[in-house]
C-alpha cells in the first residue's frame, strides 16, 4: 500500500509538472484543485443529510432545516466573496518616474503605481503546512502496526489529528512561517529597486537603491503578516464550526482557500492567454497590411 502511494504520488508530481511547463496555471495547485471539486456530489449529500436528517421534503424533515441550510448558504457566499476580495486586495506604493529618452521619444514625468498584493504566497503555504501534517501520522501508524514493541507511536500520531489544540497551533505556525518563506524566495525587493532606479523611477521620500529596496521590504513584511493572518483564520473557522458547533459545513476552510485562489489564478492567467494571442493577431493583420 505504501509503495502504490509513494508511486501514485510520483505520477502526480510528474503530471503536475507537465501542465506547469505545456498548459496554464500552476499543474499542482490545479490537480489538488479537481480532486476537492470530484467530492461535491458527496458534499451535497451530507449536507442535506446533516441538516435534514436525509429527509428533506418529508413531514419527518427538520423543523429547523430550511433555516440553517439558509444560513450556511449565505455564510458560504460571505466566505467565499471575502477570500475573492481579499486575494484581489492590493496596497499600492506610487512610484515618480522622471523625464526620461525612450527611443526617439522623450516621455516627461508621470506617477506609477507598484502593486503589493495583500497575500502574495497564495495558496501554497496551506499545501505546504498541510502536507507536514500529514506526514507524521502515515509514518507513525505503520510503523506502530508492524512493531508492536513501538506501539507508542500511534499515540504520538494522535497528536495529529484535527481534534486537539497542538494540530491547529502547530498548523497556525506552519502557515506563518511557509508564508515569509515564499516571499523570501519568490520576491525580489532589491531587484525591484534597482530597476527602478536603471528606469528613473523613485518611491517618493525614499533614496533610490538600498533604502527603497529596504521600504519594499519593510512594506511587505506587513502585507504578509496581514496574509497569513487572513489565511490561518479562514483554515480554522470552518474547523471550528464543524468541530465545536456540528456545523453542516462540508468544506473546510483549507479546501475552499484552494478552490478560490487556485480558480482565480487560473481565470487570470487564461485572459492575459487570450489577450497575447489577440494581440499576435492583431500584429500580423498590420503587417500583412503594410506590405
């Protein structure tokens, strides 16, 4: 069973990076996407299970079902219209560009605008944090099955389950930590300075160079504390529903973060998709004009 998962996992990664480099969007991202999307026909069920009692439209149905399928309904919509407001959210930094020679043009002064986006790592510290969690258990239960002398383990392994604090405080730091972890290694503040300074651009109040590479940075930090705050609360909420309340929310908040981020970074990437190829078209209509 374990080699099948270890072999399934590699086919997976191997199809994962195919999409990546000859398709749209991130091949992972999206394959974990559809595997959550195969479940609605099941969410569905237990949702009208949970709250009907799996007799909806009967005289047996919950007298109380109808309102809190409302309920979760608008509360679903809430949620989901808050991660697409959130994740659309930016905080943009004006950048003052000088007179400046583009070719035979000489273009006076204009004011730009940097976009920071509020949770810039996406989706990716949730797979990261949730893929550690998962770890210790399909280690520690095997081995606590096949050595009774360890059977020790599958109690440490119980650490990580979903049904006590030190999985979701740990999952919390996790979240944080993967979150400055990707914006150390996917953004450049000091190559964005630099940039701006080849192109006579400066960030008003701030001295080209270093120190703007250093209010980049300084900016962004804050961003990605507001993130992964964002991200954290809305993994845990649904979970604390679910678990506190017996709230009929089949999705939790980790599964509905991946579905938003991942569908709008994809609906983002085929426009610009779609744009470029009208763009090549256009181009070749005006040549085939000139000459």
């Amino acid at each position: 069973g374990v080699t099948l998962l270890t072999a399934g996992s590699i086919v997976m990664l191997w199809l994962g990076e195919q999409i990546t480099q000859r398709g749209i969007g991130n091949g992972t991202s999206i394959l974990i996407t559809v595997g959550i999307l195969a479940d609605i026909p099941g969410a569905i069920t237990s949702f009208v299970d949970m709250t009907f009692g799996g007799k909806i439209g009967t005289a047996a149905a919950n007298a109380h079902g109808w309102e809190k399928a409302l309920g979760m309904i608008v509360l679903f919509v809430l949620v989901t219209a808050a991660m697409v407001a959130i994740n659309q959210a930016v905080r943009k930094i004006p950048i003052q560009y000088a007179q400046r020679m583009v070719g035979r043009k000489m273009y006076g002064a204009q004011t730009n605008y940097l976009p920071l986006k509020v949770n810039y790592a996406g989706v990716m510290p949730v797979i990261f944090a949730g893929a550690i969690m998962s770890f210790p258990p399909m280690l520690l239960n095997p081995l606590s099955t096949y050595f009774p002398t360890l059977a020790f383990l599958h109690d440490w392994a119980a650490f990580f389950s979903r049904n006590n604090a030190f999985y979701y405080t740990v999952y919390s730091i996790l979240i944080f930590g993967f979150s400055y972890f990707w914006i150390s290694i996917m953004f450049r503040p000091v190559q964005i300075a630099d940039d701006l300074k080849k192109n006579n651009g400066y960030i008003l109040g701030v001295r080209p160079g270093e120190h703007t590479a250093k209010y980049i940075d300084k900016i962004l930090l804050r961003l990605t504390l507001a993130g992964a705050i964002y991200i954290t609360f809305v993994c845990l909420l649904p979970e604390f529903l679910i678990l506190k309340y017996n709230v009929p929310f089949y999705f939790g908040g980790t599964s509905l973060l991946i579905i938003v981020v991942v569908t709008m970074d994809f609906m983002s990437q085929v426009q610009a998709y779609i744009m470029s190829h009208q763009y090549e078209s256009l181009l070749k209509k005006a040549n085939f004009k000139a000459t």
